[in-house]
C-alpha cells in the first residue's frame, strides 16, 4: 500500500501537467468551435426558412446529411478526403493541421444542430407580432432584430445549453484524427509516456476535468435563463 503510494506521489505531478496541456487543447478546440459554429449556424437557419426553394432544399439536405451521420465519420471524411481522394494535403502538418481539421468538421457539424434550434426560435413567435412591425413601417431587418431575436433568444437558451455541454465531451472524438485533446494526453500513459506505462487512473482524473467544465457551463446557462425571465409571458 505505501509503495502505491509513493508510485502515485510520484507520478501525479507529471501526470497532473500533461492533462493540463491536453485540457487546454480541449478547451481551445471547444471555444473555437463555438465561435465559428454559432453565427454560421444563424445563417444556415436563414437558407434553410428561404422562399426560395432550390436553396432551402439545399440546405435542408446539408442538414439532414450531418445531423444523420456519426461526428467521428465527418471527422475522419474531412481530415483524410483532400489528401486521400484530392493527393492534397490543405490542412498542413502535425497538431496544428490536426487542429484545423477537426475544427472544420466541429463547426459544420454543430453549425448544423445549431441551426435547427434557431429555426425552431424564429418560427416559434408569433407571426402576429411581426406584422405588428411592418404595420409600424419597419423594415425586415429592424423586426428581427427588434421583435424576434430577443424573443428568439429566451427560447434558445435551454436547447443550446444542452448541444454546448454535449460539444465539451464532443471535443474527445477528436482523438480519432490524433488530435492530442485531454483524453488522448490520460490515455498516453497506458500506453508508455513520460516514463509511466501501464496507468489507467490518469484516465479516471480526465473524467474530472469534463465534469467540472460542464458543472460549471450548467451553472452560467442556470443564471442565463434567470436574467432572461423578462421575456417571459
């Protein structure tokens, strides 16, 4: 029991830096995924509600593709088609093209989720209120973004909270393309890393990060929808 001990004391502060340095890449991945993913989502959402048809069966297609099929498919299609198929390599070399792909794969993906919650807002007011607007004589920019975004907004919170928390343990799929995200950095030592082999507990202490990043992410969306309450009817 004490050489076990003494084991783990000796090993937890390399262990405890390497899964930093993965969580941080997790992290970096999650942030830009969101930072990309949420505005294209909104446009997807416009193409998808279009009056003109060709281009709103077009995106619906898109859309059902992505949403229908695995992530860690899209994450391997993306990073291995353009140097397989095309015998280009557009992503680059080492962690740094890996990152990029998965990025690209990410956001489309959750781009996709993301677009059928806004759609699901927007047509959720009421259409009478948007009439409303233009009886006032505004314009079909001003009524979006004065009557139906904010409205918009305090429907989305809940379902958007729920894709969010689902990307943070999404972002560990990216160790498919060799992405070394947090769980890659936990598994490593299993397999033979920094002169520890055959530790399965780093994996255990992976676990710890993701539920604290979402306990913490449940929290901020908690007080999120309290400051949005008046939207309420």
């Amino acid at each position: 029991m004490k050489e076990a001990i003494k084991i783990f004391t000796e090993q937890f502060p390399v262990v405890f830096s390497a899964l930093n340095i993965g969580f941080l890449q997790t992290l970096k991945l999650f942030f830009t995924t969101l930072l990309c993913a949420i505005p294209l989502g909104l446009i997807i959402s416009f193409g998808s509600m279009s009056k003109f048809k060709p281009l709103s069966a077009f995106t619906k297609v898109i859309v059902w593709i992505i949403r229908g099929s695995p992530l860690m498919i899209q994450l391997l299609i993306v990073y291995f088609f353009p140097g397989l198929v095309l015998h280009k390599n557009i992503w680059g070399m080492g962690e740094a093209g890996r990152f990029m792909a998965a990025t690209v794969a990410f956001t489309l993906n959750y781009a996709c989720y993301f677009s059928e919650i806004y759609r699901g807002g927007i047509q959720s007011v009421p259409v009478g209120q948007q009439e409303a607007g233009k009886v006032l004589g505004l314009s079909g920019t001003q009524i979006f973004f004065k009557i139906t975004l904010l409205q918009m907004i305090k429907r989305i919170v809940p379902p958007m909270s729920n894709e969010i928390i689902t990307l943070v343990k999404d972002t560990s799929l990216a160790r498919i393309i060799a992405l070394q995200e947090i769980i890659w950095a936990g598994q490593a030592f299993m397999k033979g890393s920094k002169g520890i082999s055959g530790a399965i507990w780093p994996l255990f202490f992976t676990g710890i990060y993701y539920l604290a990043f979402s306990g913490f992410l449940t929290v901020l969306f908690g007080k999120i929808e309290k400051k949005l309450d008046y939207f309420k009817n």
